[in-house]
C-alpha cells in the first residue's frame, strides 16, 4: 500500500500511516473510516462484515 499526508501538525505521519495499513490488513468487507477534529487524526475505526452462506438446497 502507497499513500502520503500533508504534513500534520504535531502528528507522526508514519505512525498515522502505519495505524491505517494495519486496519486496512485482512479486511475482506467493510470500510475503515478516519475522524479527524481540528486538523488532527484522532480516531480510526474498522468496521468489518461476515457473510454467512446458507447451507446449499435450504430457503429461508
């Protein structure tokens, strides 16, 4: 994975960088959402989603 920040003031770059790679690790559905308040990176949440298949011939 590739990606860059404007320089963010009093933040480490790479640890921000690094802290979203590792959400972003595995995950197959769902999506990774950064909160960011006064220019500042201060929360990074994973939401993930399972599917479960229905076993094959039954109906709901």
């Amino acid at each position: 994975m590739s990606a860059s920040l404007r320089s963010i003031e009093g933040q480490d770059e790479a640890g921000i960088l690094r802290e979203v790679q590792s959400a972003l690790l595995g995950l197959r559905f769902g999506s990774v959402e950064i909160t960011v308040h006064n220019g500042q990176v201060v929360q990074i949440e994973r939401k993930e989603k399972f599917r479960l298949q229905q076993p094959a011939g039954k109906q709901a």
